[in-house]
C-alpha cells in the first residue's frame, strides 16, 4: 500500500476515535475508490502515491460534480455537505497551481512545441502542447481549466 494510501487508512481511524462522522465517511469512500482501482482491469495491482492522487482527484470531480447538480436542484444542504467533503479529500492532494504558475508551464511546453515542430504550433497541435502540460501538471489543476488555457494560447 503506497504511503498516501496509509496516512488515509490512519486518519479514518483517528476520525473514527474522535467521532468524526463526515471526515470518516468520506475516508471510507475514498478508500473504496482506491481498493476498487487496485482490482480494477485483469490483474490486480498495487498502486503508487500518483495513482492515489488520481484516484482522489477523480473522486473530487465527482463531488464537485453532484454539488453543482444538488445546488441547481435547489438543494443547498446536499451540495454543501458534497463541498465539506471536498475540503476533506483535498487534504490529501498536492497543492493547486496558480494560474501564473499554469501559464508558465503552457509558455514552457510551447516552447518545447515549436522546437519540435520548427514552428509555431497551432491548434491542430494542440494535443502536442496537452501531453506536454499535463504531464507536468499531474493532478494539480483541472483538465478543462488546462485545455481552455493551452487553446487561448494557441488562438
């Protein structure tokens, strides 16, 4: 079990001692996720801290994901408890880069695209810019915000 895996198998048990229904329960999800991705394909396998952050990120897509639909439902109690366990399941993620710190990166890779390609690249390109970014960004931004940035930059 990798190292990330382990400090949130401790921290449910410590939120179990003190009583801490949401920080508990929302552990206990992000545990499911990560033993179900350890199974997940035709051979199980044991995952690294990276793979846990994408299993964690995936898991915050999603609980922003039922926030937005409970809060056009009409139903603010829901999205806010999704919101709180947000809060928790970030805890366990890198920090989130700034947009200047992104549009470094973005500057870099095209850069890193132009002397490849020996010119400017364009958005017909643009997936040679993305794999470039988001092998950087590596779960500390969201893919949409990434791709919006990298076509604005190619525009």
């Amino acid at each position: 079990m990798s190292e990330l895996a382990q400090q949130i198998q401790a921290d449910m048990v410590a939120s179990m001692k003190a009583h801490d229904d949401l920080t508990r329960s929302t552990l206990r999800m992000a545990i499911s996720a990560i033993k179900n991705e350890q199974v997940a394909g035709k051979q199980a396998r044991e995952l690294t801290d990276s793979d846990v952050v994408i299993v964690l990120n995936r898991e915050v897509a999603k609980r922003r994901d039922s926030a937005e639909a409970y809060t056009s439902g009409n139903r603010p109690e829901l999205a806010a408890k999704e919101l709180a366990e947000i809060e928790v399941l970030q805890r366990y993620l890198p920090a989130a880069l700034s947009d200047a710190e992104l549009d470094v990166l973005i500057a870099n890779a095209l850069t890193q695209a132009e002397a490849q390609l020996g010119a400017k690249p364009t958005l017909k390109q643009m997936g040679v810019v993305m794999k470039t970014v988001t092998a950087e960004v590596a779960g500390r931004a969201e893919g949409g915000k990434v791709a919006a940035k990298v076509k604005a930059a190619l525009a």
